[in-house]
C-alpha cells in the first residue's frame, strides 16, 4: 500500500470546467476561491491529459467532507462560489429486476448502506493510456482495466468500491465481524494479523475476501483472466472503519474516505457511475437485480436560523437576501418561518448539522475578505486571572539573568537511568508508550537531565564560563497518579571546590524574592549523582522546596554544582506572606552585638527565630552573623549583631539585653 | 610565660607589615601585636611576677619592640597611602577590561515575552495548564470525540492509552481555563506541545504553542480579524500584509487561518512558501457552542473566539535559526558580551 496523503485532494482544471460549463475563472482564481472558503491550494501544476494542456489542482481538505475528496464534491465548490450551475454526467444504467443474488449483511450494525452488482461476459484488460495517466496524478499504480476503474470512480466519485472475482467467491457473499480468521492477504501480498475483536470484513462461506472500507484481500482478486464480477460498493457507521484502520494499521483511500461521514444517499449516483463505466470499458451484462441494503434512509436535518446570526458573528452587516442566495448556491432547501429561516442542507453534507456550521457556510461565501481586519478591537476589561507563578517565573529569568547565567531549554524526555541518577523525589518514572524517540521514553524527573545534556554540548564545542538555567515541567507518579510541578534547575560549572558560589546565587535570588526565612539540611534521599557530603536540602518557612548539591567527583567535568526548586511550591508559599520591607526611617540605627556559643547540632536560624520574637518585628532593621568561631566540645561561637531602629540607645540596649540575656547562659559583648 | 625573643618577633612582625596590602590588613597586624590581647599586651602582663632585675630588663625590651611595630605600622600605612593614590591614578588613566559575563534569555522565551506584553496591553490574563493531559481536555471537550475524523490531524503520544497522553495543542490549556472560571475572559498562553512526529531539520516532536481565549457576551470575526492584524503589525512592523480564510478546526466554527504574505518573495510565489505566496501562520476561530457548553458555559448568552499560533517557526525566523533542533536540542549559544535589546 502506498503512502497516502490524508489531507489532500487534486483536481484537473479540465474536469471541472467540464462539471461547471459556464466557469469563466482560470485555474489559479479557482486555487485562490476555494483557499479562502476552507480548501486551501496546496500546489498548482501544468500537466498534459489526454494530449492537452491541463492543469492540476491540489486542495487542503481538513473538515469532515468526503464529499470533497471527490471530482465531484469539489467541482461543487466551485460552482457555489462563482454562482454557477453544476453540470452531473449523464449515468443510464438499466438493471435486472428479476434473479437474485447470494449476497448479505451480517454485521447489520455497522453498515448502513451496501450495494452489490454481478457482472458476468466481461473482458479485462490493461488500462488505456489516459487512465493510467489520470491515476499516475494521484499516485495510484495501474493493475488492470476493471481495479483501475473502480479507482477512478472512486476519485471522480468519492465512494471506494470494490471489485472481486466472481469464481474465486465460494458459495455466499457477505459482510460479517470476524471472529474466524487469523490473518488477511491483501492485494499486495501484504499478511495483516487480525485480531479477531470487532473486525468487519467482507467474506465468503470459506474464506476473508477483504477488511471491509479499507483494503481487499488476495483471494479473490481480479486478473487479466477475470471474466465475471462481484462489484460492491457501501458505506458503514465510521467509527468502525477508522478503528479498524488504526487497530490493524491500515490506512488507504478507501478508509480515508469512508472513516468520515459519508452520505449514504450519494451511494446511488456513485454505483451507476461504477457500473456504467465497467460495461462500457470491458462490455459484460448483469445476471441479476442487484443486491441492495439501506435500511434507514438518511434524512438531512431541518436547521433554525435567525438570519441575523451571521451578520452577528461576522460583525458585519449581512443582508438576509444574500444569506438565501449564498446557501441556494450552495444547493440548501431555504424557506422562510415565524421565527426566521429553516434550512436543510444537501444531503451530502453531513457535516451540517447545526446552526454554526450553517453560519460558518453562509460567511466563508460573503468571503472573510470583506470584513474588516484593521480596527484594533475595544473589547472589554476583564478580571485579571494570572496566577501568581507565572509571574514568579518571569521574575526569576530576569534575576539569574542578570546573575550572569544563561537560560536553556530542553527535551523533557529522557532515559530511565538518567532519571535514576538524578531523582531525589519519592515518586515513581512515568514512561511514554508510543514515543516515536525510542531512545528517550520517559518524562524527566529533575531538571538535572536537560541541564547536564547542555553542559556535555557546551565542553564538546568549547563553551567557557558555563553558567545555565532553565524552568520547565518535571515528572513523577505519586500514589498512583500522575503528577508535575514547575522547576527551576540552576547548573554552574566553578574553578572553586566550594558549593558557596551557588549558594549565593540562590540565596540572592530566593532573597530578591522575598524569602528571609532561608536554611539548609541534610538530605535524607541524595541523588546518586550528588556528592554525599556536599548535598542540602533548601528549606524556607518549614518546607523543603529544593536541593543544592556537587556532583559526584568521577562525573568528570570539573567543579559541578546543581540546585533544583519546586517552584509550585515556592509560589504557594509566595501566596502566604506579604512582606514589606519599607519603614519611615525616623531614627538613627542602633548596631549591637552579641555572643553567643551554640552546639554543632543547634540550628542558629531557629535560635535566631527565637530572639526576632523577642525584639519584635518592627525594631529589627537587620540581623547578621559578623563570625563564627569553632570551639571544643563541638560548640561554636557566634558573633550576631543586630541592627535596630526606631529606639533610643537604652530602648536598643535594654531590647538587646532581654533578647539575649535573660533566657541564655551566654556572654554578651556589646558594642555600638 | 611567652618567650621573648625580641628580634624573632620583630622580624615576624616586620614580614608580616611589609606583605599587608591594605590598611585593614595593617589593622589586624596591629591588633595582633600591640591590641589589648596582643603580643606586646601580653609580655608585659607577666612581667609582674618577674624578679626586680629581670622586670627591668624585659620591660625595656617589650617598649623596645612595641615601638619598633609602631613604626613599621606607620611607615607601612604612608606607603599603602602612596600605592592606593598611584592606584587610583592609574584606574582614572585606564580601563579594566575584563567584561563581567551577562546572562541571557532563551529566543523562545524572549518571544513569548514580547508576545505576552502585547496582550496584557490589551488586558488579557496569562494562563498555563499540564503537559500531561486527558483525553478528555485535550480532545473530547474540544469537540473532538473518540474516533472523530479530526483526531487524523494530530498524532498523540501516550502514557496511558487512551486516556493519559502529552498535549497535542495548548488548545487543552483552553479547555482548562474555560472549565475553570466563568467568563468574562480574556487569556493567553505558551505552551510546549508534542506530537509522534519524526524529527528533521524543520519537524520536531516537541514544540511550542502560543494560544489565546477571550469569551464576551458578543464577539465577533472582525474582533478576531483585528486582533491578529495588530498582532502582526507588532511583530513584523506596519507594512506586514495579512489575509484571513476560512480554515477548519473542530474546536471553531467559523475557523479561520490568518496568512502572512511571504515577506521572501512579497508575494509571488518562492521555495519558502512553496510557490503560493503566503504563509499560514495560526489558527483561530469563534469558539464552537459545544466547547462552551461542555464547559458549562452557556453558548446562547457568550460568545468567544480562540486563536493558536506555532511559535518555533518565529522564533527561527526572527532569529535567523535554520534548524528547529538547535531550539531544545543543546545547540543554543549566547555571545558572551551581546544581549537582545529589549527595550
């Protein structure tokens, strides 16, 4: 089976001036109508058919109209546009109306209409030049005269049809699930497993002849020796064909077609045409009435319009007369009732269905050319909605970026083993099924993977003074679902064996942002690619929101140093505190310090938190830590001085003293 | 008891005096010999429980030795005057050279940026969603059922198939907000996208969306129309030609695609446009009543339109990128001294 191209479809400019005799428009004012009512041109090609001078036409079809990926339904088109009658080829055929034909519908579900014709006497042979000329234009290989003849109607038409070999069908024909066969030869030689689950095929009492809508089968092909035909032609509930084509992985023209919504009605005309080329090109007479399903006629819609819609949709003033004419045009019953127009579209437009799909035809035809497209519009204000991360985000791309560091995005698609070097979270790798990059299924769970990729690129290409960040989604099942968070990962490579030049541009930007209460711990879960004894976790106000670690010294790269913060959680704690950091500096500061020892163990910030109690909010200006001096038995002295405001020197000493003095066994050395 | 050994100290003291580079450096020497803690402060403590004869003796040493310090202090101090003053001519006389790195931004990022700050301008919120989406918002609530003929257009890559995959179009963001707050609304969004398409040096399997929503009571074409014309000017400056068509997108109706005339050839038909002139640049539309509804919006009293353009194309455009790889794929330089004027 040959590549197909879902979305197109070409057309001569022979054949439509032949289906819309009175078409003035040459061929590139038809390429640039059909553009701008839904059909785009996709290329313009001068060609020679039947020894003249042609030009062939390739149109985007994206909507659900299989009407369209036909000669005919196109040629519509044109002749809605411009106004113009359409001409349909004269088809007589005179069937049987006596015998009757082995043939059935089993799977009564899915099909809605079938049509089924036998023709025998009839004489096969290869194809003339111009229908192998006209398939060569829609990438269609010749097989002989009858296979190539049903894909012409099938191109001119829009309905697949399928042709079997007569003495090659064993006993009953018919349209049936499969809950028999294992596997399926189509045409091409081609073994397609089936699967035996809801799979509708075309069948005889022996054998699978064909997956019905998409492909026929090898057995019961046509050959130069075929002299008697089974020709069928029907259309089924689309969901079953489109199924079938993904399940089984199997998409031609056929199931392009008849996965979407196409009109059962249309059916009539099409096997006539199918018909009446095949006696006409290779002779043979019909041995019975033909066989014929259609249990529930097809009946378009009846639509309400208020016909100011689509002057209200437009924004510009469309009067209802022209409303008439543009969808009369376009071959819409239109009348009028109390409350405005009813309009049934045509029957082969299964795509109309409600009012808006009535206005969107009635505006493409005004053309959207002829509303105004350069008054900025007066919409009006609205609540803002942004969440407070976004621009949280935004303000930490300006600060590291003035920090000297450079922003990168990457792939959030990685390896499982990378993952595992770099998680330090307590969930689960989430990997893709079908990605079509084998080499990285899974969804990264730090921001590590994308940042150590960049830094590898940057040393292959000689990158100096490599300082990266980048803020992206990470990745991880937790308890069973699937869950993400914004990170923010910031990597730099140092000269310094030290973890402080990093510490320092995160504690500058988490500061920048508002964030005092700042401290670190021990990790409980390193990464592997961290260096255990120089990792920490980040905590503000409680809560750990990120890590900040070496790499491990065989990574090999020199001096690594890698931070990671959860800026979810960041912006949530954002959301919890309002800092203001002005005050009416109406008093000169009062700077006094004080010592104070403290074991190893006892985190200085918590005991830090106790004297800001103490002082109180309002008087501190600021707090630093001057020295810190190791002493025996595992204790260290501090030198804090405290900045305070607002006071008079005895209010400041006497705060100072209660802070430090009352609660404590330390020693005090005050200096101002 | 300290062992005075006046010479080796005054030596210690001199070496140490003659290396500081700066008064505060000098200070600290200071405070070490001559301070309240200090050498010098020291001797002369346990001087006290010395034999007369001895007291003397080491008295006259120590003044000795903490004026010989004080000297060299001083000596030391008027020529780190001297330097620091011959410093400070020289810096008026020259510049320092070394050029602090500057950090940059990514072209995506810068791009989106400039976008957002057109729509805020026009009071548009900025919104974001999930990268990995249901089936459900990414297509069913956006008009786009199980085995629907539009789901052909896009190519989905699953976790958990069929109802866990990574988002084919930002359009799920859309769904998200719409499903979220009530309307009045007016938003915009950049969003990374994925598709099981193969990679090559124009396809890439990962992109990026840019997506706007806006529901009113009363909306219209001409709204969308002028929105995007302004846009354009924007981007491309006031002479951009911009023509509008009707193009489908389940999640639309009417659909529109808004095309940019090829700013290669004007027009007349080059390889960059494929020979039509034009080059399609989004996709928009007045948000289907069924999207609305499924929403819970009431589609009979608002009304909205919906617009979403590729970014990576512009992006490789405005900066002169030929290969959509280099974007995520780790080939992103930035010149050490350049920054994008964003002003």
């Amino acid at each position: 089976m040959s590549a197909i191209d879902i979305t197109k479809m070409k057309i001569l400019y022979s054949q439509i001036k032949q289906l819309v005799p009175q078409l003035k428009a040459n061929s590139r004012e038809i390429g640039a109508a059909l553009t701008m009512t839904g059909f785009m041109m996709d290329s313009l090609k001068k060609v020679n058919f039947k020894g003249r001078p042609d030009y062939l036409i390739s149109f985007e079809v994206r909507q659900n109209r299989p009407d369209c990926l036909s000669v005919i339904g196109l040629a519509k088109e044109v002749a809605a546009y411009y106004g113009l009658k359409f001409m349909l080829p004269a088809v007589a055929v005179r069937y049987p109306k006596t015998g009757q034909l082995n043939i059935g519908v089993e799977a009564k579900k899915y099909v809605q209409r079938a049509f089924a014709v036998e023709i025998k006497e009839l004489k096969n042979r290869q194809s003339p030049a111009w229908l192998k000329e006209f398939l060569s234009f829609y990438n269609i290989n010749s097989i002989n005269l009858l296979v190539d003849l049903s894909n012409y109607a099938m191109i001119f038409t829009g309905y697949p049809s399928h042709l079997l070999d007569k003495e090659k069908v064993t006993g009953r024909f018919f349209w049936a699930l499969n809950n028999e066969f294992n596997e399926i030869t189509t045409l091409d030689g081609s073994r397609i497993p089936l699967k035996k689950k809801e799979e509708l095929l075309i069948r005889d009492e022996k054998n699978g002849l064909g997956l019905a809508g998409i492909v026929g089968g090898k057995i019961a092909s046509l050959d130069l020796g075929t002299d008697s035909i089974i020709a069928e032609m029907a259309v089924y509930d689309r969901v079953i064909i489109r199924r079938n084509s993904r399940d089984l992985n199997v998409t031609t023209e056929a199931s392009h077609r008849l996965g979407k919504d196409l009109d059962p009605n249309g059916l009539d005309f099409a096997s006539q045409f199918l018909v009446s080329l095949i006696l006409e090109n290779c002779g043979g007479r019909m041995t019975a009435k033909p066989f014929s399903y259609y249990p529930k006629k097809y009946l378009a819609p009846k639509i309400k319009l208020n016909p100011a819609l689509p002057s209200l949709y437009a924004g510009i003033e469309i009067p209802v007369a022209k409303t008439v004419k543009v969808l009369k045009n376009l071959n819409f019953k239109v009348s009028q009732s109390k409350n405005g127009l009813v309009v049934i579209p045509p029957e082969n437009r299964m795509d109309v269905a409600i009012k808006e799909d009535v206005i969107e035809e009635v505006i493409r035809l005004v053309g959207y050319d002829k509303i105004p497209a350069n008054q900025v519009p007066q919409l009006r204000i609205v609540d803002e909605i942004t969440p407070k991360i976004i621009h949280l985000k935004e303000k930490i791309r300006d600060i590291l970026s003035i920090l000297g560091l450079d922003e990168i995005l990457s792939w959030p698609l990685t390896k499982k083993e990378i993952n595992l070097l770099v998680n330090y979270r307590n969930w689960e790798n989430i990997a893709t099924q079908n990605s079509v990059n084998e080499e990285y299924p899974d969804l990264r769970q730090s921001m590590a993977t994308g940042l150590l990729f960049q830094l590898d690129e940057y040393l292959k290409k000689n990158v100096s003074h490599i300082r990266l960040f980048e803020i992206g989604k990470v990745f991880g099942k937790d308890k069973g679902r699937y869950s993400e968070n914004e990170s923010l990962g910031i990597l730099i490579q140092s000269l310094g064996k030290s973890i402080t030049e990093l510490k320092q541009i995160i504690e500058t930007l988490l500061r920048f942002l508002g964030f005092n209460d700042l401290r670190y711990r021990i990790v409980d879960t390193k990464p592997q690619l961290a260096n255990p004894y120089s990792c920490w976790e980040i905590i503000i106000k409680n809560k750990a929101i990120g890590i900040l670690y070496k790499l491990q010294p065989d990574y090999g790269k020199g001096n690594i140093y890698f931070a990671e913060m959860n800026l979810s959680e960041l912006a949530r704690l954002l959301e919890s505190f309002h800092p203001n950091p002005v005050i009416e500096l109406d008093k000169k500061l009062i700077s006094l310090d004080a010592n104070v020892e403290l074991y190893e163990k006892e985190p200085l910030d918590e005991f830090l938190g106790e004297v800001k109690k103490k002082i109180g909010e309002k008087n501190i200006w600021a707090i630093t830590v001057e020295d810190a001096f190791p002493l025996e038995n595992n204790r260290i002295r501090y030198t804090i001085r405290i900045s305070y405001q607002g006071l008079t020197d005895n209010e400041a000493k006497e705060k100072h003293l209660n802070a430090f003095g009352l609660e404590r066994n330390i020693s005090h050395n005050f200096a101002v | 008891m300290v062992n005075l050994d006046p010479e080796a100290l005054k030596k210690e003291a001199e070496n140490e005096i003659n290396q500081a580079a700066n008064p505060f450096e000098l200070g600290e020497i200071y405070r070490k010999y001559l301070g309240s803690k200090g050498v010098v402060r020291m001797i002369l403590k346990e001087i006290g429980s010395l034999p007369n004869e001895e007291r003397k003796k080491r008295g006259l040493l120590a003044k000795e030795l903490q004026e010989s310090i004080k000297k060299l202090i001083g000596n030391r101090e008027n020529q780190l005057k001297v330097t620091a003053g011959d410093v400070a001519k020289k810096e008026e006389e020259t510049l320092d050279f070394a050029i602090p790195k500057i950090g940059h931004l990514h072209p995506l990022t810068q791009t989106v940026r400039m976008l957002n700050q057109l729509f805020i301008e026009m009071g548009y919120s900025l919104v974001d969603g999930p990268e990995i989406e249901t089936d459900e918002f990414c297509f069913r609530r956006l008009n786009v059922p199980l085995d629907h003929p539009a789901r052909d257009m896009q190519d989905t890559i699953y976790i958990e198939e069929p109802d866990f995959l990574l988002r084919t179009q930002a359009s799920s963001i859309e769904a998200r907000i719409l499903a979220a707050y009530q309307p009045p609304l007016k938003v915009v969004c950049a969003g990374r996208v994925y598709r099981n398409e193969k990679v090559n040096k124009s396809n890439h399997f990962i992109f990026h969306h840019y997506q706007g929503v806006v529901v009113l009571e009363r909306i219209s074409l001409k709204d969308l129309f002028g929105t995007f014309t302004y846009l354009f000017k924007k981007m491309y400056g006031p002479e951009v030609i911009v023509r509008y068509r009707n193009k489908y997108y389940p999640e639309v109706e009417p659909g529109v695609g808004p095309d940019m005339q090829c700013f290669n050839c004007q027009g007349k038909g080059c390889s960059l446009c494929k020979g039509v002139g034009w080059i399609e640049m989004a996709g928009a539309g007045i948000i289907h009543p069924n999207v609305l509804e499924m929403a819970g919006i009431d589609s009979q009293r608002w009304m909205g339109f919906a617009f979403g353009l590729g970014l990576d194309r512009w992006v490789m455009t405005k900066y002169k990128i030929t290969d959509i790889r280099t974007l995520l794929g780790g080939s992103v330089g930035y010149r050490y001294y350049e920054n994008e004027n964003t002003l």
